[in-house]
C-alpha cells in the first residue's frame, strides 16, 4: 500500500467550498497544510484524527476573530461610543446565529459559558441546588463524559439525591428496557446524544419524551452533536442544551446553555459580579435579565464572532452534508481497519455505521493506547490515547484506555489509509 499522507500542495480559498469537497475543505485550514517529519525522516502533511476533543479552525474563523481584534474590540454592552457598539453588535451577532443553527426559538435563551463543562456545571449549581434534595433522583447514563458525571456527584454530596445509572450493552448501546423504573422519581434526566468513546448515537427525542411522562426534566451534552449533524433544540423538545465551541470549529473558551426560558428566568444567577445584575445596595441585588444574568464579568466577545463564523461555514457546508460523509467515513474506516488488521482489533460501539457518529475507539492486541498514539505519531497521524472523560463506561468495556480516531469535515479516505497503514506498523514493532 501506498504512503497516502504525503505532503501535497494546499492553496488557501475565499470561502467554504459550494459542494462537499474535502480537499477545498481542508485548504480552509491552514494548520493542515504543515509538514511533519516522520520516523523515517521524510515529510508528510498532517493527519489530524483528534476531532472529538478538539477541532481545527477555518481562515474564516481565524479571519473573523482577527477583524474584531484588529477594528472592532471593546468591552460589550455598556460602552456608548461607536467601537463598543461594534463590539456589542459582534458579540450579539454571534449568539444570534447560534441560536438560528440549533433552531432556538429565542437567542436569550442561549447562554455563553467558557465551555459544555461550564454549560453543565451551571444546570447544576443553579438549578439542581435549587430544585433537589433528599428523596429526589437524577438519572444519567453509562455513556457520560465526566463533565456530565462529576457536577451531579457534586452536588449530590451536598443536597443528599440519589443518582441513578442508565446501563449499557457490550455494543455500547443504551438498555432501556427498564427505563420507566429508572425515571421514577426522577426530576432530571441528563444525558449525551452521542457518546465521544463510543461514537453511539441517543434516541434524543426518545428519551426526552420518557422523561417528560414522568415529570422530569430533560438535559442534553451535546459536544459530539451539534458539530456533526442537524440539531433542532425545537424537536428534541428538550430542556436544556449544552455544547461547545471548539468542537465545531470555533475558538476555545466558549460554550454553550440553552434552556427553556421558563426555566432560565426561574434559576438564581450561578456567578456574581459585573454585568449580571440590574442593581446593587448595601442589603443585596436584583439579577439582570436573560442572558445577561448568566453572564458575569467580561464575556467571550471575540469568541462570538469566532463561533458566529463556524456555524456559517458549517451552515454553507449544510449539516445533512456533514452527517453523510461521516456516516460514509465510519463505514470506510471500520471496513479497511478490520480487513487489515483482523483479529486482535476490537472497534468499541455499534456495528452498524449510520448508529454511530465518526468515533472510533481501538484497542489493538495488548498494546497500551499511548503506544499506539506515539507510534502513530511518527508517522504524522494524530488519535487521542486515554479514557477520554469516561472512566465508568470504560471500565464496563473492561479497559483502561482506548486509541481514539475521530473524524471530521477535513477529513478523507487518505486518512483513514493513512491510519490503517500506521497501525499495521504498530502492530508489527510491538511484535518483535
């Protein structure tokens, strides 16, 4: 087999490609065009397999960050001058895209946090603080990143509920068979639409409805959805939404809450400070209104313009599109990787493509994940080795970590060529 990740010239475009062309794609990205030298002291360009932790990022996101910086940065909201209303204008923009991407019926629903882990932390600070206690439950599933585990646990400690535990199968598919039992009693059902080690997709609207039957409410971690397929907040009917930036192309150091605004309007401020309220007195303060009152201190407001641009390079791409060539990918990737690397190899999740997003979590023989990943690394292809926020499921697979590949929009057969190739070269170091 051919080396398939060798350097090849990259020209920079204008703009999101018309169609579906991964190579005009990848040209957006200029972190993609470097070369890496490989164990063998040759040059090849990039392999970049790490999308589940964190994306990379388009010239039209690294242009629109640098334009606010360079022409409109100021502080939001309160300026009067021209350039704070700029920035204010650019800050707001950017929420009100984020709100017509995920179908929000209204932006001051959608609540800027530093990342999903916040958006999370703040369902549970502020509205489980206010809202459980002893004799109540949450119920959350085995498939969790520990950003929806450890909030819980948290405030479990404190409040005395219980926390109860939707198991999984050995495809990592949610049982659900005794799912009525676990809701009872339950006043919120938080849960993942789709599993970053496993690539499993939730029956979100499913679930959301079961809870609803049993007057509970419904949270959804989004991380691995909204990046990689249509998401309507609207038809999930759910209660709250959280997700973040980096994950589909946009800047780190933001995320995403949307709730039902009943919900939000109900909830106690969950940070103190400067911008969240509308009046302070010696005897206390009275909250700012939505979203402001989510919102304390100095936003993320180069970082809205940021995440504004990538929901419009992801709206020109069309997010039909995206879930296509993943479900496309998978199926090339799990092929080829069985086919070259058979016995020995075990894919975790469901066999059936179209029921997984582009997440593929290997184990090889006995080798360790970090010797896979560093291995794979002198041959310029980047995977994520570990547990990947997910001790529980992991130790139900029985493992301690996973080689994890996961892909996206930049991505192509060649890469996933040039994944089999380099793990068949792992396979035989660790051989001899």
């Amino acid at each position: 087999m051919s080396e398939t990740n060798e350097a090849k010239p990259d020209t920079p475009s204008t703009g999101p490609p018309k169609a579906f062309d991964v190579a005009a794609i990848r040209a957006d990205f200029p972190i993609l065009s470097q070369l890496q030298t490989t164990s063998d002291g040759s040059k090849k360009r990039l392999v970049f397999l790490d999308s589940a932790a964190s994306s990379q990022r388009p010239n039209q996101v690294l242009d629109a960050m640098d334009e606010v910086y360079k022409t409109g940065y100021a502080n939001v909201h309160r300026g009067v001058y021209q350039l704070a209303e700029r920035a204010t204008n650019a800050y707001e923009g950017g929420r009100k895209k984020i709100a017509r991407f995920i179908g929000a019926p209204d932006a001051a629903e959608v609540i800027f946090t530093k990342n999903a882990t916040e958006s999370l932390n703040l369902v549970a600070g502020s509205w489980g603080r206010q809202n459980l206690g002893p004799g109540d439950a949450v119920l959350i599933t085995m498939l969790e990143h520990h950003a929806n585990i450890v909030p819980w646990q948290m405030l479990a400690a404190e409040k005395e509920f219980e926390i109860r535990w939707v198991p999984v199968n050995e495809g990592g598919e949610l049982i659900l068979d005794t799912l009525d039992q676990l809701l009872d009693g339950v006043k919120l059902f938080s849960f993942t639409a789709m599993s970053n080690v496993t690539g499993t997709l939730t029956p979100v609207r499913r679930l959301v409805d079961a809870a609803h039957a049993k007057g509970a409410l419904a949270c959804v971690d989004a991380c691995q959805a909204v990046p990689h397929q249509p998401v309507d907040v609207t038809e999930w009917d759910a209660d709250f939404v959280a997700f973040s930036g980096h994950k589909m192309l946009g800047p780190s150091g933001i995320g995403v809450l949307w709730g039902r605004r009943e919900l939000l309007e109900d909830m106690p401020p969950f940070l103190g400070g400067g911008g969240m309220i509308l009046n302070v007195t010696t005897e206390g303060f009275i909250p700012d209104g939505l979203p402001g009152k989510f919102e304390a201190g100095t936003p993320p407001i180069v970082e809205s313009a940021g995440l504004g641009a990538a929901v419009d390079y992801l709206s020109t791409l069309g997010m039909e599109a995206v879930r296509q060539h993943e479900i496309e990918l998978t199926a090339y990737a799990m092929r080829s990787l069985t086919e070259a690397l058979g016995e020995g190899l075990t894919i975790h999740g469901p066999s059936e493509p179209a029921a997984r997003g582009g997440v593929l979590s290997l184990t090889l023989d006995d080798v360790h994940a970090h010797d896979i990943s560093q291995i794979l690394d002198e041959s310029a292809v980047c995977i994520r080795p570990g547990h990947h926020c997910a001790k529980p499921l992991m130790r139900h697979f029985g493992v301690s970590a996973t080689a994890r590949a996961s892909l996206y929009i930049y991505n192509d057969t060649d890469d996933l060529d040039a994944l089999t190739e380099a793990l068949v070269k792992a396979r035989k170091f660790f051989a001899l």
